[in-house]
C-alpha cells in the first residue's frame, strides 16, 4: 500500500472511533505544496483519546519498539508499521529545549475540519524550530507565510509558551 492509502485507512479509523487527532509534519508540508517527500504519517492525538487510538493502530500492524531519546518529554509516543508504512503517535507532544520544556497545546479548532484532519502550518513552524536538523523545513513555512495569511492568533498563543528566546524572535517577525 501506498502512503496515502495507508493515511486513508487509519485517518477513517480514528475517525469512526471519534478519535480527536491532527495529521502533521511531512505530510502537512505535501499539503501545503512543499517540496518533500513523506515517508512516514505523523499523528497527533488529544491525550484523552490516546490509550484507544494506540490500541487502534496496534490492532491495524505492528508495533514498534523505540529508542528513548533526552529531547522529547512527551507523555505518549508510540511507533507503529501498518502495511510497510512507519506511522508515530504523539499524544502530550513537549520538547525539551535550552530555556525549558514546550508543552504543545493541542487545539481542535486550529485543525482542519474539511476533509483531511491536517494541523495548522503555524504549529508546526513552531515545533519543527525545536527540533535539531529540521531548519530547512522552517525556511520552506516561512516561505508560504510570505504568500497567504498566517494565523497570528494561533501564532501568538503558542509563543506565550515556554520557548527558546530565539524561537520568540522568529515568531514576533510574523505578528508585525
């Protein structure tokens, strides 16, 4: 199966269960037009929803066991192999950064309810900077902010956060 099929089969599971979820980071970027190829799908979760929506997914493939790593601090991160393709589950997403932890508030209403449950583009902007070797992927939102309007509202909740001083900076340049 292809990427995209796979998507469709789990996206119509966790929709039928009433999982609350967000399709991110590669994918979200084909979306947008991006330049990338994703090779994997992945999903955030509302932490309530997130025990069922692994049970879900483990009962679609394999799951798959992972390396701890110092960056992430989030409450559920689980891997999984569903017809040869890598799916990660993310529920209670923080990073761990310099100046503190990003706990990412997840917002059903900064999610698109048409079609697709794709996140917003500015929340990923703002994860994507906190995680190492991503900056060529920051650059390439920060392109498509220069062409459609940003969601300053969202942008503005999610600087209020515990971020890196640097990672402000970058925000405030699209809330002028």
């Amino acid at each position: 199966m292809s990427i995209e099929q796979v998507l469709e089969k789990v996206v119509a599971c966790l929709q039928q269960e009433r999982i609350h979820f967000g399709i991110g980071g590669s994918l979200l970027l084909a979306q947008h037009g991006l330049p990338v190829v994703p090779r994997d799908i992945d999903l955030v979760v509302a932490l309530a929803d997130a025990e069922r929506a692994v049970q879900l997914l483990a009962d679609m493939g394999t799951v798959v066991e992972q390396d701890k790593t110092s960056l992430y601090a989030t409450e559920v991160f689980q891997e999984f192999m569903i017809e040869g393709i890598d799916i990660d589950l993310m529920s209670g997403l923080q990073i761990r950064h310099g100046e503190g932890v990003f706990i990412y508030p997840f917002d059903e209403q900064s999610i698109d309810s048409a079609g697709r449950p794709f996140m917003s583009l500015v929340d990923w902007y703002v994860i994507y900077q906190l995680i190492p070797g991503r900056e060529q992927k920051v650059a390439m939102i920060e392109d498509v902010f220069t062409k459609q309007e940003v969601d300053c509202k969202r942008l503005e909740q999610l600087r209020s956060l515990v971020l890196p001083q640097a990672v402000k900076k970058r925000i405030n340049q699209w809330l002028k």
